[in-house]
C-alpha cells in the first residue's frame, strides 16, 4: 500500500514543515560558487521572488561551509548544505547553521563518519535528506537486479535509511533520482510502499529547459498525482527560476496548489489574425507577480474565442483590427487590437482592486 502524503511523517525544515498533508513544497539549487556570498545571495533572493521555499547549496570546501551562515542572514528560506564525499563538509555546514543537509551515508567515508554527522544532526535537531541517484547505485546492487533498476535505487536509499536510524536518528526526508522517467516513477511507488519518511521528488539530469520540462511534467505528474511526494524540484539546465515557474505550474494543473493567475491560450490557426504568441508571452510575463487565482485567456480569433474560452475568468481575443474583452466568455467590451494587452491590464486591476477590497466581482 502506497503511504499517502497526508500520511507522511512530519519534518520541520527551518521555518517550513513538510509532510504529514502539508502543503508541497517548492526546492531549487543554486548555481553560484557557495563561497561567493554575494552572488549566491543575489541567486536565492530571485528564486524566493519567483517562489522558491527551500534553497540548497553545494558545500565542497570549507569555505563554502563558513558561507552558509553568512548567506542565512541575507536569505528568507531554509537553506539545505549539500555534501558530497567528506563528512566534514556536513559537520562545518551545521555548525555553521544550515537547516538541513543532503548527505549520501554511502560516499561521505563509512560508518563511523556516518556516525559523527549523526551526532551534530541530532544535537542541533537538523534533518538529514537521504539522497540516492540511480548513476551512483552500488557494484553490487547492479549485480543483484542485473542492471540500474528502481528495486535497486530502493534498497539502496533503504540501507542508507537504516544506517542513520541504527545511529539513534530518525528525522530523515528520503530522495530517490533517476534521469530515467519511467524507472524514477517506479522507484518512487515501491519506496511508498516501504517507508513514512517524507519524500523529495524529482527527475534528475532532466536536460535543457524544454527537454528538461517534458521530462519533469511526466515524471513528477505520474508520482505526484498517486499522493507521493512532500518537496520537488524540477531539475533544469538553464536559470534556476526556470524551475520554479515551472513546478508551479506542474502543482497548479495538478489541483495541488493554488494562487497565481493560470494563463491559457489557442494554438493559432488559419483564423488568427493577430500576433497571438508574441501577445501570449507578454500577458505571461505581465500576470507573473499578480497574486489573483484566476484563468486568464489569451484567444486568437474573436469569432469563436470567446466562447472556447468560457471557462476562464477573463479574457482577450484578437481580430482583424479589434479584439475583445470578455469574462467568463461573456463579451464585455471590443478594444482596438493594438490595446488589447492595455485593456487585459485595466481589467486585471480591477479585480486586484475588488479582492482587496473583498468585492466579488
């Protein structure tokens, strides 16, 4: 039987809780060298704008370790240390006050290593994130399952699990990653079924930003949507607020989160007679930082627009010369084409001015 999320035990990340049916969070990674405080500071700042909820930073030098304290008075989110390969790494970051660290028990040096981390964990109350990529599993699990497999991902991240709770330690999030979609999903319905440990869910090395969110909306859209995962990040190669806007919208059109305005638009066809992509994009960037839950459409052909796009809360529609502006497919208004955009705006502000003011409209 799969562990829902709303079953999942809860573990408190900083200010953020995860877990137990709370509200998935959002992660990201910087991309700066750590030990550039001001830069990576610059980094995080962006990514919190764009709605990041969680930061994680790589710690591979000491240097990097002593940043992490002076990037947390600067930054508004938890921020996770990632280690790789020296246990000392994940002892200075601690003590340096990260709010979680991201260790592999089975490449930071043995047990005893594993141990001494434990320690600092547990007397500062920080949570371990168990991390296991199918491109590091073990000689011998590929052995045993004949290959890289998602039973093999599993029973790797569950001995590494068993190794910290052998050390007198249990708050744990569990991430299970493979760039391999299908197999990465897979992995992720038999770990539900064998752990309550919080789940941090993402497709790794998923590609460029177009490869990248295919790949993510797949996976991410497979396993979120049995009731698995309690922290995603969207893995992209380009701008880390890439993936926040786009885990945003994997949350949105799953149904589990709401806010932000939810732009749709037609394909185009032989009937539009406007620049309907070039308006599309400029009504993205335009909604981006408007707080309203609404759907916003962008239609091409003021025949028929409004009406396959009655489903949305307002909404524009280009002809030839003139356009449209309706609500809930009701026409409101004709506009000249080239203030189509000006009205869409006008319009959205009044229902900013009416929320506000607690006015449906």
């Amino acid at each position: 039987m799969i562990m829902h999320r709303e079953h999942t035990k809860t573990v408190r990340i900083g200010d953020k809780v995860i877990g137990g049916g709370n509200p998935i969070l959002i992660q990201s990674m910087t991309n700066t060298k750590t030990e550039d405080v001001e830069a990576t500071v610059d980094q995080i700042l962006r990514l919190e704008r764009a709605g990041c909820e969680i930061i994680r930073c790589t710690v591979p030098t000491i240097e990097a370790a002593e940043a992490i304290g002076k990037i947390k008075e600067q930054i508004h989110i938890p921020l996770v240390a990632d280690i790789h390969f020296d246990y000392k790494m994940a002892i200075a970051a601690m003590e340096n006050g990260a709010d979680k660290i991201r260790i592999n028990p089975g490449n930071i040096g043995g047990r005893d290593k594993v141990e001494a981390v434990v320690s600092v964990a547990k007397e500062r109350n920080i949570p371990i994130r168990v991390g296991v990529n199918s491109g590091s599993l073990e000689k011998e699990l590929v052995e045993k399952y004949h290959g890289v497999t998602a039973e093999g991902i599993v029973e790797s991240a569950l001995d590494k699990v068993r190794m910290i709770e052998e050390s007198g330690y249990d708050n744990m999030v569990i991430s299970i990653k493979s760039s391999d979609v299908l197999m990465c999903v897979r992995a992720h319905e038999l770990l539900a079924e064998k752990t309550n440990y919080p789940l941090h869910v993402g497709i790794t090395e998923s590609g460029t930003v177009l490869s990248g969110n295919i790949k993510s909306a797949v996976g991410l859209g497979l396993i979120l949507h049995q009731g698995i995962g309690d922290t995603i990040r969207v893995s992209l190669t380009g701008d880390p607020v890439e993936e926040i806007k786009s885990a945003k919208l994997i949350l949105r059109t799953l149904g589990l989160r709401k806010g932000g305005v939810e732009v749709v638009s037609c394909p185009t066809c032989g009937r539009t007679r406007i620049d309907l992509i070039g308006l599309a994009n400029q009504v993205e960037q335009m909604v981006a930082d408007i707080p309203l839950d609404i759907k916003v459409a962008v239609m091409g052909c003021a025949v028929n627009g409004p009406g396959e796009a009655k489903e949305a809360d307002i909404g524009i529609a280009g002809g030839l010369g003139e356009g449209l502006l309706f609500r809930h497919g009701e026409i409101v208004r004709k506009v000249p084409e080239d203030q189509l955009l000006a009205a869409l705006k006008e319009e959205l502000e009044g229902w900013q001015k009416n929320v506000g003011s607690a006015v449906t409209i």
